[in-house]
C-alpha cells in the first residue's frame, strides 16, 4: 500500500483549511487518480487489459474483417413520373356474393344472425367506396 492511502479520509465539506487540501476545495489526496501514457485515469481502464491484449477493453472497428460499406445517399425530393390514369370504378351488382359463397358462417345457434351483421357490414363497405370513387370522378359512365 502507498502511504496516501493510509491517511484517514477528509471529510467533504471541511472547507480549505488543514487536512490535505490543496487550498481550491478538490480534495484529492486519497482520491489521486493515476494517468495513463494517453491521459485518461487508471480507474476507467476495463478490467483485463488493454488494447495490447487483443481481447478487453476497446471495441473494433473491424468486425471479423468485414467493412462497413455506406449506401450512397438517397434522392428522396427527385421529380417522379407522373402516374397512369386509373381505370373507372364500376360497383358491384352484389358486393354479398363473396360471403354468400362460403356459407353461413360456424356459429352454432346464431348463424343467421352472424350472416346477417357481416351482409350489413359488406354493403356499407361498398357502398362508400362507390361514394369515394364518385367524389373523386372515378366512377364508370352509366350507359
């Protein structure tokens, strides 16, 4: 052991009279930090070595030999081609005739009912995409 860390601990708020200070109030006689060749302080070292031993301490920029290849920077803000026009919308006749496909639905006791709520949803469906394609002149002519 070295002999500054024989000597009993300052208190903190001693001010700067006697007791191993300095004078500027940073009371580093038992808290003396050693310095590395590079500057950093010994007590934020990692355990096990350092860069010399191969395996503790710093991360590596080189993973396995692989490189870090940087994509080239997107052109987000570019000018796009202008879109194809859609094709007219024309509404179904029966927008029901998918569900009424598959049967009534497996609900033992209330299939009918079930039938019933999932027509009522798939009308509703349709019948605001017609509304949709209406507003935005979509909708094919009627002959």
């Amino acid at each position: 052991m070295t002999e500054a860390r024989r000597r009993p601990k300052q208190r903190r708020g001693s001010g700067g009279g006697s007791g191993g200070g300095n004078g500027d109030g940073s009371h580093n006689g038992n808290q003396q930090q050693q310095k590395n060749s590079n500057g950093s302080s010994s007590k934020n070292q990692p355990k096990g070595g350092g860069k010399a031993g191969g395996k503790g301490g710093g991360k590596s920029a080189n993973k396995g030999g692989r490189q870090n290849k940087i994509a080239p920077p997107a052109e987000f803000w570019r000018a796009a081609p202008e879109p194809p026009e859609p094709p007219d919308i024309r509404p179904a006749d029966d927008p029901t005739a998918l569900l009424q496909s598959m049967g009534t639905a497996p609900l033992p006791g209330q299939a009918s009912v079930a039938d019933h709520y999932m027509a009522a949803v798939i009308q509703r469906a349709a019948m605001l995409a017609t509304a949709l394609a209406a507003s935005a002149d979509l909708l094919e002519e009627a002959e």
